[in-house]
C-alpha cells in the first residue's frame, strides 16, 4: 500500500518544495494524515464490497479498454488524433486500457462484437451480470486502486489551491477534508467512470494556472503550457471543460493585462503558451474525426446530455437512450435528431416552467441524491451487504454535507468578491457548472466536479480576514 501511494506523496513534497518553498508545516502532515485515513477507508470499502457488475456507462470503458491487446498498442491510443471516436470524450478508455491484462482481453470478445453504435449498453450489461467472472472483478479492483490514488491527489490539490488563495491554514484543511470525507465520493470509488480521472487532472491544471500568475517569467510559461495541455486532456475526457475553457478567456485577458499591462508582451505570451498548449492536446483528435467521421468533435454527446436533463427521460416508445441509439447507426445523424427534439421541446414548453423544472431536479438530484439511494439499494459496497438503517445514515450525511457545501459555497463566492485571480477563476468554474447541471443535471456523480470547489468556498467562517484568530498563515 505504501508502494501505491508513494506518488501522491511524492507529488505533494514537488508541490511544497517548489511552489511554496518555506510553508511545509504541520498542517501538511495533518492532511496527509487526512488523505491516509481518507484512502484506508476506500481500501476498506473496495475489498469489503466488491462489484458485482457493471452499469451501462462502466459497460463502454470495459469494453475499449480492452480494445488493444498490446501494451505498445494500448500507449499509441493516448496520443490526440489516435483515440476512438464514439458518443462519450474517448481518453478516459485509452486510459484504463492502459490496466487491462491482455490474457483477459479476449473475454470481452463478445461484447466488443456488440455493435456500440446501433445501440444502449443495457444488452452487454446484462451479459455482465449473467456471466460475471474474477476477471470482470479483477480489473474493477484494479481500477478502483487508481481511483483511490486519483481521488487522493484531488484533494491535496485542493488544499494548495486554498494556500494560493490565502484562506489560511484552516480553512485549507476544513476543504480538503470536505471532500474527503463526503460519502457521495466514496460510493463512486470502485466505480469505472472517468469523474475521478477528470478531477485529479482538472484540480491539477488549475493549480498550475493559478501558480503561473504569481511566479517569475520564466516559470509563468512552463507552468501555463503543462496547465494547457492538462486542460487539453480534461476535455479529452469530460466535454464541460470545452466550454469553461471559453468562459476562461475574457478571465485570464482581464487580470494579466491589469496586473502585468507594463510588460503586456509577457502577458499575451502566456496567454498564448497557455491555449497553445489547449489546442495542441485537442485539435489533433478533432482534425481527424473530422477526416474520418466528417466530425469536427471530440465526441457527439452534447445535444443528447441536453436533451436528457431537460425532457421527461421515459418518452414514447421507450428511454430517450434507446431512441437515441435506435434512431440511427451514423454518429452526427443521431446527434442531429437529438438537436431537432430539443429544440422541439423548448418552443413547446413555457420557459419559467422549464427553469422551474429544472430547479426542482438540480435539488432532487444533485443536492437530495435520489439516485444515489438506488444507487446505495442496487450495487456496489451497500447494495447487499449493509443494514437499511447504515445505508439511510450514511444517505443522510451525503445530502447534508452537499447542501451545507452548496450553500456555503455560494455564500463564501459573494463574499470573496473575485478579490484574486485564482479566485475569479474557480467562482467563473463554479457558476458556470452549476448553470450546466441545471440543463445536463440528470446524474448525482456529475456533483462530484464542483463539490470539492464549493468546499473551498464554503470554508469562509474561517477565513483570516473574517476570524484572524482562526487562519492565520
């Protein structure tokens, strides 16, 4: 256990030495105490309650993971323009593929012959179950080990992100430890979704960005091309950086030519290191499923995702999933049909009834969990094994922490008043996903990528110019 966790270790000491070269203190070894408790009990939960099948979105990153069965093979498949064009961003399969055992490749023959295309993955789910074996369950610990290590890097991240906003000591424990200790996050740890994955690299490409803004020349450019090019594979894995990567611009243009408009050519120097090294991870899939596929995407999910956080999910004739993939085999003919029901849809309805709607669902779902206690009820480390009375207490504690984060975190926005650069950049972050979950907000592990930013807003009662005696750094 050492041995996996010698890497977060390491990354934390790089961290200190080079980012805050006077500052290794005892708070650091209080949230590596943190993070060691926080991981013994994801080790617990992992072996306690092993999977016992895989859902349909776990069911497509088994799948391509396995797609090569060569170790050579399964590397070229991380280089942009080289990953699989499909529905869903396509690094997180190239990434896991990286983990699979190529014995076992030959297992998931028959699901690999299953037309993806052409329809949902509620078929190959149930050949999961029906024919479940160690070998499903192997690479499922497996991965949930890297989750462990990918969740763990997060959250130290998020507390040197809380240093460089000069919170203080206090306040930069208090949100790590949220979302350590948040039982939402450790539901989805023995899970195969790339929400961990997107994380661990997002939490890490903001770090470097907002570092770039305090440290010397030199440095600003290195650590604003590694942050571009993170920022390059975040969107190779989620589509919702895209999009905040946009909202990013008029942010970064703003405080560099207000704190730097006397050497204005540094500052567009780093502006353009920064995006260069965006589109440099980016364009190059792009580029060649235009060629290939006539789509200049990374993937074709976008208008489905609407469509499903905003229409009634059963329609007629079934889920919109299964007339999604039954409405056509060609990718982008799929998403047009999509674009068409939306928007249908929307001069259909009344607007304040739709804002109402998706109030009301932002709040059932994301905050109270309702799908999350299926989720408890059906699988995973609850589903089976735990009494109802653990599974309600530990349901209880997810929604009052989600709230308390929520609201405290919108309180602590207003208060922080975009006094910061980094700040400005993680309320833009904020808001921005908020307002996308209250269109795509149809699934409660999508919270898990603005849980640990409210936490570090939601610390604001501890912060040194509201509670000196609190957080002093």
């Amino acid at each position: 256990m050492e041995y996996r966790f010698s890497c977060v270790l390491l990354f934390n000491n790089l961290i200190a030495k080079v980012a805050f070269p006077r500052i290794f203190l005892r708070q650091h070894w209080i949230i590596l105490t943190g993070a060691f408790v926080a991981a013994l009990i994801s080790i617990y939960i992992i072996h306690a309650f092993p999977v016992q099948y895989a859902s349909s979105d776990e069911v497509k990153n088994i799948v391509y993971a396995h797609r090569d069965g060569t170790f050579v093979a399964k590397l070229s498949r991380l280089i942009p323009g080289n990953m699989v064009f499909d529905w869903a961003p396509p690094f997180s399969y190239s990434f896991y593929g990286l983990f699979a055992d190529n014995e076992h490749t030959r297992d998931f023959r028959l699901a690999r012959k299953t037309d993806l295309g052409k329809t949902w993955g509620q078929d190959i789910s149930a050949h999961f179950k029906r024919n479940w074996t160690q070998d499903f369950a192997a690479f499922f610990l497996k991965l949930a080990w890297l989750n462990i290590a990918l969740f763990i890097i997060s959250g130290i991240n998020i507390y040197w992100i809380c240093h460089l906003l000069k919170l203080g000591k206090t306040a930069a424990i208090i949100a790590a430890f949220v979302f350590f200790f948040n039982p939402r996050i450790f539901f989805y740890v023995p899970g195969l979704w790339q929400e961990f994955l997107h994380l661990a690299m997002f939490t890490t490409a903001l770090l470097l960005l907002i570092l770039c803004f305090y440290r010397p020349q030199r440095q600003k450019i290195v650590l604003a091309i590694f942050s571009g090019i993170l920022f390059g594979f975040c969107s190779l894995t989620k589509g919702v950086t895209g999009f905040f990567m946009m909202c990013l611009l008029p942010v970064l243009a703003y405080f560099f030519y207000l704190h730097y408009r006397k050497n204005i050519k540094l500052a567009l120097a780093v502006i353009a290191v920064f995006y260069g090294g965006y589109f440099s991870i980016i364009l190059p899939q792009k580029l060649v499923n235009y060629i290939e596929h006539q789509a200049f995407a990374i993937s074709t999910n976008y208008w489905v995702n609407i469509e499903l956080g905003l229409t009634p999910y059963e329609v007629a004739g079934g889920s919109i999933f299964k007339k999604y993939f039954q409405s056509s085999p060609d990718l982008q003919t799929r998403e047009a049909l999509s674009r068409q029901r939306v928007l249908d849809y929307l001069q259909q309805q009344n607007l304040l009834q739709i804002v109402y709607k998706q109030a009301r669902q932002f709040i059932h779902q994301q905050l109270n969990n309702s799908q999350l206690a299926s989720g408890f009820q059906r699988k995973k480390w609850l589903g089976l094994t735990a009494s109802r009375a653990v599974e309600n207490l530990l349901l209880k504690v997810s929604v009052i922490l989600s709230w308390l984060a929520f609201l405290f975190g919108l309180v602590g926005i207003i208060l922080y008043r975009f006094k910061s650069f980094g700040g400005t950049v993680l309320t833009v972050y904020i808001l921005y996903y908020l307002a996308s979950l209250l269109i795509v907000g149809f699934n409660p592990r999508f919270f898990i990528q603005v849980l640990p930013f409210l936490g570090i807003f939601a610390t604001f009662p501890f912060w040194h110019d509201l509670f000196p005696k609190h957080s002093k750094n």
